[in-house]
C-alpha cells in the first residue's frame, strides 16, 4: 500500500446533464429580474428616517435602498490601511462612498419589505437576509437564482427578533471584507408613534423585543400571550367572539437600552493578496464547462486573522492580547433607521432592562462572558419559548462569568438588568475555528450607574 | 430505478447498508441507494481520490485510507457505507486491514474491535444498543487514522414508539423532542406528515433522513502519512499540528501547498457535487419533515447554515436536548455528531395575511409590468418565480460555442453551508467547491386541492457518474 500505488482510485465525479449548474455557480452572469409574485411595499420606516434624519431622503415610497460595493481603506489601530468592502444607502448623503458596517436596518414584523438594491463597482453581488426566509429570488444565493444587477428584495418579515444581511457572491471574500448589516424586526407598531413627545416614540427607547419571560418576572412589562397559538389567538386576524385578536405586543418585553455587539475579524494578508472582488474566482471551460475549467490555487481556505471588531469599533491591540474597546460608542440615527441612542459599550442605569444583540461575524469562533447575569431571550431570531413553533424551547439564565460560545453567523439575544452598580467589562475571546486556540481577547465596557 | 442501477449510484457514503431488521421504506424508496446484507464486510485499504476540482489541466488528488465493503461490493469512497441498522440487533462484522500498520473500528458506546494487524481479517460481533447517530472510526493512532479517511455514519434506529407517540429518532426522547414529532402531521402549525409517515402516492418516503459527514483533506499531509515508513505509525501529535497549523503559504502566487487542509467535503462531496446531489441534499415538499444527522469527522470546526427554514437541534452527541433551540446556524465542533430536525414548513418570510410564521393564506400579489403575463395571483406557490429561468433561455457559457446555462427556479433551491466561510475556498469560490449543500422546496403537501409538485422534482439523477472529469 503506498501513495504510489494506491488500492483504488476514486475517479471524479461528472458533470454531464448538469453543465448549466455548474456553471452557473461558479459565474452567474449578472441579471436584473423584476420582483416576481410582487406585493404593494408596507414598510413604515424608510418615511420615518426621511422626516426625522437631516438631510435623509425616501426616494422610492416604503422601500428603503442600498448601493454595493464600495471599497473603503480603513485605518488599523497600528496605522496599518485595510480595504473593506461596503455598502452604502443612496438616501443617506453621509453613506455615500461606503460605510462599515453597513447602516442597520429595522423592519416590523408584518409589514412588506422592499430594499432597492444597485450594484455598481466590481460586480456582481447579492444581498441574502440572513435568518430571514423568503423565495430563493429574494434570498440572495446567486447560484440558486441570481447575482444582479439590480433588483427590489421582497421579504415579509414574520418573526421578531436579530438578524443580519450580507452580499452572497463568492461570501468568504466579500463577507469577510465587510459586505454586511445588522437587522432588526421590530413589533409591528414600532414605527406607529411619530411624536417625539410621547412614550413610545418610534425613534428612541424604550422599544419591545420577543421574549417569552413566564419565569423571569425580574423584566417589568413582559406581555404574555396564548401559551398554544403564539402572538395570536385561535380568532385569528380581528378575533372572533371570546377569542383575542392578534396582539402586537403579545410575547414581547420592553426595554430602555439596546447595545449592538457584532464580533468581527479582519486577515490582513488576506486583504493584502486577495483584494480584486473576483480574486480566486475560477472561470468554466470554454469548450467543454466540466473539462477544462480553469482553477486558481488560492489563498482563501488559510484564514489567520489579526484585526478584532465590535460592531466596527476596533479593538486596538496585536494578536495574543487582551484589550478593551473605547467606552462610549453610540450608533448615528442615520445608520439605525432613525432610532437614537443605540450603544456598543454599555451605558446604563440601575434598574433599566438592558437588550444586547450579539452577532459572531467573525470566520473564527468567539466565546462571550458576562460580568452580571444574563437571560438568553433568542436564538437566530427565535424568541426561546414563544408558541407554538417555539413552545418546545425556552428562555435561560446564564450566571455572570459563565463562558457562552458563538460560531460564525449565529445570534442571540440577552436580556441584562442589575439593581445594583456595575463597571466592567464582558469578554469576548476570539477563538480559532481550526484548533480552538486563543487568538484575542477583547473587552467590552459594561457600566451601570 | 432498477435494482441493478443501484451500483452506479453507491458508492460509499452515499450508500446504505441495512444490517438487521429490514427497513422497507429505506429499501422502497428512490431517495437510498440501499441494500440489505446479513452481515457487514469491510476492507480497511487505501485510495487516490480526484477531489473537486481535478481536471486535465488542473491536478487536483488527494490520498485517503478507506472502509471499502466487500459484500455488497460498493465503489470505493470516502468516508465509508452509511450503515443502517436496528435497536437491539446483533450486528455481525468482518474487517480485513490490507495497510501496513494496525487499524480498528470503532463505535463510541457500543463496539470496539481493537488492533487488527496488517493482512489479518476477523470478524465481531455487537448489539446495536441505543436509537441514535454514530461517527464509527479508526481509534488507533488518533486522530491520524480517523483524519486519514477512516470513518463513517452509523444510524440505530429506533424499534418502536413509546406507547401513545408517534417515532422520534430516539431511544428516550426529551418530552420536547417528543412533543414535536408527536406535533408534525398533527398540530396546526406543522400540517402535512409525521417523520415516521411516508406516502406513496407522492414519492415520500418515511423517516425522511439525511447525512451530512463533514470532513476536511490535505494532500500534503495525507501523502507524507502514506509514504511514512511501512510498519510504523505516523507521529500523531505532530500530524494535528501540522494539519491546523502549518504555517500560511501564499499558494495564490506560488502554488505551493502547505499541510493544512485544501479541500473540505459533505459525505465526500464537495460545491456542485454535493449541492446538487439528491442523495444529500434533501428534495421535499412542505409538510414533510426530514432529519438531518450532522458529523464532523476532521480536525477543524465548522458553522453550519441553513437556508429557507430554521431547524431544531434534537440531539448533541449522543444527548436529547431538553431545551432544542431553533436556529438557522449551529456549530459543528470535531467528532461532534448532532441531529437537525428540519419541519419543512412554507419558507415564514413570504407574504401571508397575518405575518406571524404561519402557513396562512398568502397575500395577493399585483400585476408586474416587468413580467410578461403577470396577472394579481396569491404569492404562494410562487408560480411566477417557478416559472423564472435565470440565466434567461439561451444564455450560453463561453460565447457561441457554450451550452445553455439556463436554469429554472424550480424546484426552490436553498443552500446549506458553512460560514466559518475559509472553508469554501478549495481553489475556487462562490461555493462551487467548498463545504456547501442545500435545501429543496419540492411541492407543498398543504395547498388548496391537495398536493402540490413543482416542475423539474429529481429523480435520482446524477451527478452519479464517473470518470476523468466529465467522463
Ligand atoms: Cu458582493
Ligand atoms: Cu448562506
């Protein structure tokens, strides 16, 4: 037996019947559809932001927009320069040239969502909703539909809760190099209360999230909902005579502070070497797709990162260190769809129900500490407990130092709130998805006053 | 299919072999290429395989140590036969080790043969004790013979049902897995079929299952292994290292390889070969819920996505979850072995009347100008998007003397793949040869007047043939 003279071959595997596949998933040509089983846009939000951010426009009614890809330089902390791809919003003059992470987007449960999407520069590109779940078109998967182009994304969002988007061509590049979002589906009246004068208003806090708290009476405000039909009794849309109707803020809680962590990490060799928006892409044959494809033999599979993020904000340290991020970080209206004051660092009161939204976008893995105790409320945008599909789970307590581990694209949501002060820092170690090993440790201010 | 069609078809882990009691709706159904043998016979041996991107210009191989089986005789492949059997069966099982040093198999909980030394053959045998998933592996020399290629699926299933319940895959499900497979077919969130129930008269097959057996290669590493001196194991702390630490390389600009892993695989497969294999990647319709049991057999972790429907993570190594989150993403750590349930229900997100995750009435669409045709019609199915063909008809790759690269958005395809996203990167991108495979909307069991079928359902079609490249 050796290498030389092996016992068997195991001959490749063919493409006949299937060359238009193949492909097609290596280089979808670039297409712009029009939206198909197309329904009237609902999203409230798009007006919001135009009437409430300075010089925000809302060119298309209900349909928000984005523009990919920019590329962006980026200084490091170390002075280094790194090219990031983005996107921008075209009704968001400031947005114009890219910016990262890209603008989060906030959508209420129910409402039909448009996003008005132009690719320019080194196309083509997608934009995939991810956690979301609508037809293959408006999912994003070049290869399972199409690279555009341009084309109106069309999705209803039905569950509320954490989520993100990010362009779906050739993703380990473009992905990695900052194609990405944060989004946010909201209770269906999020965006109802337009005067900012009044509780409840669309552009501050507190807002409500999905939770299911039957045993966390700890989060005042929790409205409970039909333990076997969710957010909706069996009555249906208006309800029928003894049944409740569909409540909007059944399963949901409040809360006062939100804080955005999205865990991400940068390799600069690979931006370095690997910067062209189509470095590495194969092409098919020219006579024979199957035959006589042309490969490269790239880098892309040998990730070593040594830049760290949170939610764009860096933190600025070598591989091996251990290092906080700045204390006082809060999103701009204009890239949180109007709403004020959401933090990174967190900066709260005694007494306030804190929601932290924790994204892994990092390739390697990231291992989350608390400094207080912790109630998980969601899963990849599932509220933990809420009938009927998630009656067969529920929420949990995670006692502060207690290590929670995420992978790339999973979510959760927590909720946090201490009657007492705090000032410290959650940690978050960056761990290599090859062999575990520690690669950073970053820490995250938490202070409650 | 005819029966002697199977071969072609079988090879590996993309077979079944049903040790035991018998498994009708296994053997009835065109979605396995099964066969049921007495008794398990298997060859530890080795291979050359041609991985994904091997072509005449573009030489692209990788060395493996293989489980072959003898009876039946299977084409070789890596990882080795899916083994199917039943709770409490015997299972007999002969291994006969033509490499140079000793091997074993083995199967956490319930079965360990022990060294079986070069040229010797023995035989075992072992009572399959609890309902579950298994890596079975090479422990010897660990990791080096498992990483080598040394490893398979086991499925134990069940006997029976726990009186008054419908099946699970389990022996002692956790009263939340038993409550939601008591719910499929039943509650009125998950109408359609229970797991356990098939249906003839539309294909589906019962117990709906798949394997998804992650693995990752390096031919460099591998080949050193091979030509180590004849006899004596290859230093196994060393090989770990190396195979997740060898120093970064530019292989862009030089074409050297380094010892790390190049090519990652699903059941052997990679990109196209595993996305589009229905052998993999599951074709059903909503209502028909199928399981889906995840491995790792390799030294790197992975983050597993999925597409269209968040799953239930039912079991973890071995433990039925009490709390089994529903996520669209879950962590795939080495030699972890867990189980996704996928509900298949209608993809939440398309437009319905209340907006709630329900398979309400859809809305009604408006005419759109952009579509020839188009006319006001309920948004689901989707009848204007099946019936997009993107590229458009004619599009052909490589100018004028290309073929038409055409494909119709039917059935609705969805991938599944890794995010931890270094790992599509095998000399290529855009997932064509990396750790990806998928999801298919076939029909909808649900709809108005019965069963729903979308144009273009696979048979069990390709890609199964073989061959230097297109061959
Ligand atoms: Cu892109
Ligand atoms: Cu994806």
């Amino acid at each position: 037996m050796s290498v030389a003279s092996p016992a068997h071959i195991i001959p490749r595997r063919s493409v006949v019947g299937e060359e238009g596949e193949w492909c097609k998933m290596f280089d979808p040509p670039t297409a712009s559809p029009a939206t198909c089983e197309l329904v009237a846009p609902t999203n409230p939000v798009p007006a919001f932001v135009a009437a409430t951010v300075p010089g925000a426009t809302n060119t298309i009614p209900f349909t928000i927009r984005r523009g990919l890809m920019k590329t962006t330089r980026i200084d490091m902390w170390d002075g280094n320069r790194v090219d990031f791809f983005t996107f921008d919003d075209p009704d968001i003059a400031s947005t114009n040239g890219g910016v990262w992470p890209a603008p989060t987007i906030r959508m209420v449960r129910g409402s039909i969502f448009h996003c008005q999407v132009a690719a320019g520069g080194p196309p083509p590109h997608t934009i995939h909703w991810h956690g979301q779940e609508p037809t293959p078109m408006n999912d994003g998967v070049g290869h399972c539909s199409m690279e555009i182009g341009s084309y109106t994304y069309q999705l209803q969002p039905n569950f509320i809760g954490s989520y993100f988007y990010h362009c779906h061509r050739n993703t380990m590049q473009h992905f990695e190099f900052g194609l990405y979002g944060f989004t946010i589906v909201e209770p269906p009246d999020a965006y109802a209360q337009q005067n900012p004068a009044l509780p409840n208003y669309a552009g501050g806090y507190p807002r409500r999230t999905a939770a299911n708290l039957i045993n966390f009476p700890q989060f005042p405000g929790y409205v409970p909902g039909d333990p076997v039909h969710g957010v909706a009794g069996p009555g249906g849309l208006n309800g029928l005579p003894g049944q409740p109707a569909l409540d909007p803020h059944a399963y949901t809680v409040p809360y006062d502070v939100e804080a955005l962590w999205v865990l991400d990490d940068r390799d600069s060799v690979w931006a370095a070497n690997m910067k062209n928006a189509r470095a590495t892409f194969p092409a098919h044959g020219l006579v024979q797709p199957g035959v006589d494809d042309q490969f490269f033999k790239g880098d892309f599979h040998d990730f070593n990162p040594d830049y760290f993020f949170v939610t764009g904000v860096p933190f600025p340290g070598p591989v091996g260190s251990t290092v906080p991020c700045a204390s006082n970080v809060v999103v701009p209206a204009e890239l949180n769809s109007g709403v004020v004051g959401m933090q990174v660092p967190v900066n709260a009161l005694r007494n306030q129900t804190i929601l932290i939204r924790v994204l892994c976008a990092a390739y390697v893995f990231i291992r989350v500490t608390f400094p207080v105790d912790v109630v998980v409320i969601a899963y990849d945008g599932r509220a933990l407990g809420v009938p009927p599909f998630n009656q067969y789970n529920h929420a949990f307590l995670v006692p502060a130092g207690t290590p929670m581990d995420l992978s790339t694209a999973r979510r959760f949501d927590v909720l946090m709130r201490s009657s007492s002060t705090v000032s410290s820092f959650a940690s978050v170690q960056f761990r290599h998805n090859r062999n575990n090993a520690l690669l950073f440790t970053g820490q995250i201010p938490i202070n409650i006053a | 299919m005819e029966r002697r069609d199977f071969l072609k078809y079988s090879a590996g882990s993309l077979a079944a072999l049903v040790v035991g009691s018998e498994m009708p709706w296994l053997m009835e159904s065109n979605a396995y290429a099964a066969f049921q043998t007495p008794t398990l016979n298997f060859t530890i041996t080795d291979a050359m395989k041609e991985m994904v991107t091997h072509n005449p210009f573009n030489d692209a191989r990788c060395y493996f140590w293989i489980y072959k089986s003898n009876t039946p005789n299977l084409l070789p492949e890596c990882p080795g036969p899916t083994i199917f059997t039943t709770e409490g069966d015997i299972v007999t099982i002969t291994l006969t080790n033509n490499l140079d040093e000793p091997h074993s198999l083995y199967i956490p909980g319930i079965f360990s043969s022990g060294p079986i030394a070069p040229l010797a053959t023995k035989t075992f045998r072992f009572r399959a004790l609890r309902a579950g998933t298994y890596l079975y592996y090479d422990n010897l020399n660990a990791p080096v013979n498992r990483v080598m290629g040394l490893h398979g699926c086991m499925i134990v299933m069940p006997r029976a049902t726990h009186p008054g319940h419908k099946f699970t895959p389990y022996a002692a499900p956790s009263p939340a897995v038993q409550k939601l497979f008591d719910d499929f077919g039943t509650s009125a969130h998950f109408p359609g079929l229970s797991w356990e129930q098939g249906d003839p008269a539309t294909d589906t097959p019962a117990f709906r299952q798949y394997v998804w057996l992650c693995h990752q290669a390096s031919p460099i590493l591998f080949a050193e292994v091979g030509n180590f001196t004849a006899g004596l194991d290859y230093p196994a702390a060393q090989f770990a290292n190396l195979f997740n630490n060898d120093p970064y390389v530019d292989t862009f600009n030089t074409g050297i390889m380094n010892r790390k892993p190049h090519f990652f695989t699903i059941s052997g497969q990679s990109g196209h070969f595993a996305h589009n294999n229905p052998f993999l990647c599951p074709n059903n319709r909503v209502g028909e819920p199928v399981i889906i049991r995840v491995l790792n057999a390799g030294l790197q972790a992975h983050s597993m996505h999925i597409h269209a429907n968040h799953v239930f993570t039912t079991s973890i190594n071995g433990v039925v979850q009490e709390n089994p989150l529903w996520v669209d993403t879950m962590t795939l750590y080495p030699l972890d072995v867990w189980d996704w349930t996928v509900p298949y229900i209608r993809p939440p997100d398309i437009p319905n009347i209340r907006g709630i995750g329900k398979a309400d009435t859809p809305l009604t669409s408006i005419t759109n100008p952009g579509i020839p045709g188009s006319v006001p019609h309920p948004v689901w199915p989707p009848t204007e998007e099946l019936n997009t063909f993107l590229p458009p008809v004619g599009t052909l790759s490589g100018g004028l003397t290309g073929i038409d690269i055409s494909c119709q958005l039917s059935p609705m395809c969805y991938p599944m793949h890794d995010h931890s996203e270094h790992s599509q990167g095998a000399q290529g991108g855009n997932y064509n040869c990396g750790l990806i495979s998928g999801i298919n909307f076939t029909g909808d069991r649900n709809t108005a007047g019965g069963v729903t079928t979308f144009p273009n359902v696979p048979t069990v079609h390709g890609p199964d043939g073989t061959g230097p490249a297109a061959g």
